[in-house]
C-alpha cells in the first residue's frame, strides 16, 4: 500500500475518498501490533529532476 498525506483530500495528488483507506491501514496494523508482527514503513522519495512529475517530462 501506499498511503500519503497527498493522496487524501486536499493532498497534492487527491483521490476522491482517498481518506477512507486510513481506519483500514490502521486496524491492520493494530492487528500486526497484537500478534507481534514486524511492520516496515518506507519513505517515499524522488530526486529533484525527475520524469515521475510533468515538469521532469512525465505525464
């Protein structure tokens, strides 16, 4: 999954109802907390001239 701040409203990048999957993530992980599951997190990142934006190229 990939959850951002972006792509809830008002994010750079919003997907209608984009927020709903929030109290979803967070059961699951409530639940791997329970049963002592390790969770990983990663940061997402793009250096500055990059095609992954419009103004790199991309679309």
């Amino acid at each position: 999954m990939d959850v951002q701040r972006d792509f809830c409203g008002g994010g750079a990048l919003a997907v209608p109802e984009g927020d709903r999957i929030v109290p979803v993530v967070n059961g699951y992980l409530e639940q791997a907390e329970r049963a002592g599951l390790a969770v990983y997190a990663s940061r997402d990142w793009h250096p500055p001239e990059t095609t992954h934006f419009r103004h790199g190229g991309g679309k």
